[in-house]
C-alpha cells in the first residue's frame, strides 16, 4: 500500500515452511517459495537464527523468488544467544570451544562479530534490506549488556543493511533505555504493535505480532476482523511518520491473518 500520504506498508510472515499454496501448485510455481512471493510481499526468514544456510542456499531462494518480493532475515542465534540457551539444542556440536565460550549477548569478540558478517553474507545473498536481532530476556537491561552492544555495534560494518532490534526481558521496563539505545545505534525499535508503540525514531517502523494471548510469546492466537481493523488503522498512522512500515504476523494463524489484513488495507 503507498499513496502520496502514507509510506508504504510491507505485510508478510515470520517464516513461510507451513504456507499451503493450494491444490496444483506444482504446476503453477517452482517452489512452494515462489508460490508464496505470488501471495504476499515480504517474509521474514526465520530459520536463519538456528543455522545460517549457504550462500548458494539463499541465492537460490532469492532466484526462485518473485523479483519485487523483499527478504528479511533473522540474524543467527551466535550473535544474540549464548550457547547454554536451550535455542541451540544440538546445532552446537560442530562449534568450536571458543565460540561455544564467546557467542552471544551481542559482546564484542571476534567471534561475535564473524557471526554477524557471516548473517550479513546471507542478508547480501537474499538482497535483502532489514535484518532482525532479537535478543533474549536473560539479556537484561545492564551496563555491561549496554556496555558490549555500544561496541560491537561500533565495529561492525553494515554496508547498507538496517539493522531491526526485539528487546525481550527488563527492556520494556526501561523505554527511555531502549530509546537512547536505539538513536544513538541507528536501530529500529520492534514491537508488537498491537501491545506497545515503538520507541525508535528511523524512517522504518517494524511490527513483530504474536497474538493477544495473556502469554505475550503463545502463539496460538487468530485476530478477529475487527482486530485487525484496528491493526490496519494503527499501521496506516505509522506511515504518515516513516517512510516503510513492515508488519509481520509470527503467530500459528498468520497466513490467514496476513491474507485478511491486506484485504483490509486494500479496500
């Protein structure tokens, strides 16, 4: 959606490997990928945070796609995750002594930042634009965290990536924390937009939603059409103030919700 009054709204999923394409996709697509690029707009790769593929791996994703279809990626857990998180599970095992001791938490080793160029070669790959760090509740609202967010993101070279932050845990106690953090970094501030508003300043807003459940984070959840109204009309009043809106849907009903919104949108 793009006027001459508002910025253009993105509507995709987090994820695309349950989309159901219909009966004779296969005659019609190349991959239930492509299929899903004929649909929606943009997705947000998420399995790039358990392990990143090869480089061949996401071209070929990027080929199959449609050409006006935009990747997001989630940044691979190394960056974000230490290695006790239960996140990992088994895909440790190939780790190094020294990553498995330096991943995560965003601190400013070399192991850290390798992790970010290798999920930067992937967001390359793709072609894509925004890459998603979402940060785990035990990584709190600290100096210290604080502390090695300011520098690692001080050595790492973006080349004209936009870098989008979901702070979990104490964060949302803190907004002005969060806010400080994310103009001084040039961050976009994720939210879920149908609980809270983002506290960044960029041109580019980024909404993550995972219901309304009482569990913020259980993702069994379908919105009602007046939800989504209510959706649509929150998005369209980000657009006057960004120049790019994304709205994510991250919950098990999220096709369904997706396909509703844009209609909403469109009408």
């Amino acid at each position: 959606m793009a006027n001459e009054n508002f910025a253009e709204i993105k509507i995709g999923t987090c994820g695309y490997g349950y989309y159901d394409p219909g009966e004779d996709w296969e005659e019609r697509y190349k991959s239930k990928l492509q299929a899903y690029t004929d649909s929606f707009q943009t997705v947000e790769i998420n399995k790039t945070f358990y392990q990143l593929p090869m480089k061949k791996t996401a071209e070929k994703w990027r080929n199959n796609a449609f050409e006006d279809f935009e990747f997001n990626l989630k940044a691979w857990q190394a960056l974000t995750h230490p290695t006790s998180s239960p996140t990992w599970r088994n895909k440790k095992d190939k780790l190094s002594e020294s990553q498995k001791e330096s991943f995560g938490y965003l601190r400013p080793n070399k192991e850290v930042v390798k992790a970010w160029e290798d999920t930067k070669e992937i967001a390359k790959a793709l072609d894509g634009e925004i890459v998603v760090i979402q940060t785990p509740g035990s990584f709190d609202c600290c100096s210290k965290n604080e502390e090695n967010m300011r520098k690692l993101f001080d050595k790492i070279e973006r080349e004209g990536l936009n870098i989008a932050w979901e702070p979990r845990g104490d964060w949302k106690e803190n907004p002005e924390r969060v806010r400080e953090i994310c103009r001084d970094l040039d961050l976009i501030h994720i939210v879920d937009l149908m609980r809270k508003e983002p506290l960044s300043d960029h041109k580019i807003a980024y909404t993550r939603l995972h219901g309304l459940n009482p569990d913020r984070y259980d993702y069994n959840y379908d919105y009602s059409d007046e939800e989504l109204k209510t959706l649509a009309e929150k998005l369209e009043e980000l657009a006057v103030e960004h120049s790019r809106v994304y709205c994510m849907f991250n919950n098990y009903q999220m096709f369904e919700n997706t396909a509703k919104l844009k209609e909403i949108l469109s009408s």
